[in-house]
C-alpha cells in the first residue's frame, strides 16, 4: 500500500499496538510474530518503537551542556563554601569597603576571640 494513504500504518505503530495487545512477549518474540504475519520488522525498529515509559509518553531527553572536567567549567567541590556563605562573605566585603579593610576586621576579631579564651 502506497504511504501517505488514509489505510497505510507505519510498521513502527504496528509494533507499538502489537507490543499493547501482548505485554508479556519479549521484542523477540514480536520479531518472530510480526514476520509471520508478513511485515518486515528487524530488532532495531522493534526497539525503537517501544522505547519509552511504561505509560507510553516518551522520556524527556538529556539536557545537553559542557562535558563535566572542561576547562571552562566551574566545579565545586566538597571544600568549597556554600552559596549562602559567600554571598554572606561578599555583603561583608562591599560592607567594610574594600578586602582589605574586611580581612582587617577579621583579624581584629579573632584576637579579640584569643583574648576572651584564653
């Protein structure tokens, strides 16, 4: 039958509803079934075919983006701080004027800290 025709199906739908009607049958098993009935089905259409979740929407693909241990990508790792804490650090900096004015403050405050305990 001519493709593009109102009574034409595509082999890929033939599977699906094939694999509906029989959940249990393994994509062998359609292979082997579908041949007997005369449409030519080989396993990398059968699989493809039924490929996506068990309530046949398809799963969402990967997102695609820079390889992880490029050059230009910015990896925490465990010793890092957490946003929160450097957004913190960062509000402190622009607070006391300058980075050196802040380290500075910090330095105060820990002899302060060593006087208090010690």
């Amino acid at each position: 039958m001519k493709k593009g025709t109102k009574n034409s199906s595509s082999t890929s739908q033939i599977v699906r509803d094939f694999a509906a009607k029989n959940p249990t049958l393994k994509a062998s098993e359609i292979i082997r079934e579908l041949t007997a009935q005369g449409h030519k089905v080989y396993p990398a259409l059968v699989s493809q075919a039924l490929r996506g979740t068990a309530d046949g929407t398809k799963k969402p693909g990967k997102k695609r983006g820079r390889k992880p241990g490029s050059k230009n990508n910015v990896v925490a790792s465990k010793s890092d701080t957490s946003y929160g804490n450097l957004k913190a650090a960062a509000d402190f900096v622009r607070s006391s004027g300058s980075a050196e004015t802040a380290i500075q403050s910090i330095r105060d405050f820990q002899k302060i800290v060593a006087l208090i305990n010690g």
